[in-house]
C-alpha cells in the first residue's frame, strides 16, 4: 500500500510540475500578444503633434494609451517606420502558436529571419515611399540603409533603372523573411493557391453547366 501511494504521489507531482511548466509557457504566449496589442494601439494612435522621446510638446496628448503610448509609438515609428507595425503580426503568430502549446519550429532562425525583414521592409519603403507628411515611412533605419545601398549599386552599375531593381529585391527579400519568420512555407502557399485555383474552376463550371441549363430551357421553350 505504501509503494502504491508513493507511486501515486510521484504521477500527482509530475503531472502539476507539467501543468506547471505548460502554463508558463502559455504566460509567454500571453504576454507576446499583449505586448503586439499595445505596440499596435501606440502606433494607431500615433500624434505628430504628441510629445514623444526626443520631441517637446507642452498640449495635450492624443495617443490612446496616453503618454507612455506618444512615446514608444514616436520611438518606434521614428527609428523603424511602418516595418515594425506590419512585422507585429508574425509576433501575434508567434504568441498564438506559443499559447496553443505548439512546437516552435526552428525558433531562433524565425526570429533571425524576422530582423532581417524588418530591414528589408524599412529599405524597401524607404526607397519606395520616402517621407510622408515629414514622416520617415522606413525610419531612421530604412532611411540610413536605402541611402549606403542606392549610393553603393549605383557606384558599381550605372543604369537608369537600378533603383526599382533594388525596390524589387527589397520587397522579395521582406516578403520571403515575412513568411518565414511566421512558419509559413512555399507547400502552404502553393496548397492555398491550388484550392483558390481549383474554386475559380469550379465557379467557371458551374456558370457554364448554368448557363447551358438557361440555354436548353430557352430552347425547349421556343419549339413549344
């Protein structure tokens, strides 16, 4: 009875050390969506005219989450541009995979793969968009890179249309990075576009087998 008791324990003490170590886990899930949520609101509710970590302002600030929202938004909006914001939601993926208690594949090539897309989504809208409203579209980053690579490719290939060359090479290298930083394959796209693919198929013949059934009524109703 006492071997069976202890044998009980053990299995009791394991399985709350298990639950346990899964709700910490799941904490991480948490606080990374919370963390998206907020830094997501901060850049929503982004004021030029909010005093911000390197801006003075003595009105009111209009940010949603207050001060400390003008703040991190200005920093983050200031030094990464629109990149960061967008970047935001392969962190949500990364929160919503962590909660279900979902292997993290190939975690620290994700992450990696994340930095660089966000530098390539700064220098790709920073060579594209440029500045909006004095706003620097890929930040200081995407600003500082754009300018060292467009000075660097135009020194060694002179030809007019160098710059959408690069534009085009930035977007492809941010979008694969995007993907890869999310978990999402070349199989997952090419599954997806085979069943959108396969749906217009079907639509296209359901509206032919429509059509023909309109026409073979038109007819009956003729020789009537």
């Amino acid at each position: 009875i006492g071997i069976d008791t202890k044998v009980k324990d053990m299995a009791k003490r394991k399985k709350n050390e298990s639950m346990a170590a899964k709700l910490a886990v799941m904490s991480i899930g948490f606080f990374l969506l919370m963390a998206v949520i907020l830094l997501a609101a901060a850049c929503l509710g982004y004021h030029a005219e909010d005093a911000g970590y390197n801006i003075a302002s003595s009105k009111e600030v209009k940010n949603f989450l207050g001060a400390g929202g003008a703040i991190t938004a200005d920093f983050v909006l200031t030094w990464f541009g629109f990149a960061l914001p967008i970047f935001l939601a392969a962190v949500a993926v990364w929160g919503y995979e962590i909660i279900r208690y979902k292997t993290f594949v190939k975690c620290w090539w994700r992450v990696f793969a994340w930095c660089l897309g966000l530098l390539f989504t700064a220098v790709f809208m920073s060579l594209v968009w440029g500045r909006v409203d004095n706003l620097k579209v890929g930040g200081n980053i995407g600003d500082f890179f754009s300018r060292q690579i467009s000075s660097l490719v135009e020194r060694k290939f002179c030809f007019a249309y160098s710059r959408y060359g690069l534009e085009i090479v930035g977007a492809f290298l941010a979008w694969v990075s995007f993907n890869f930083a999310c978990g999402i394959t070349f199989g997952s796209w090419w599954r997806v576009i085979k069943k959108i693919v396969l749906a217009i198929w079907g639509g296209l013949v359901w509206l032919s087998f429509a059509d023909a059934l309109k026409l073979v009524s038109v007819r009956a109703r003729a020789m009537q």
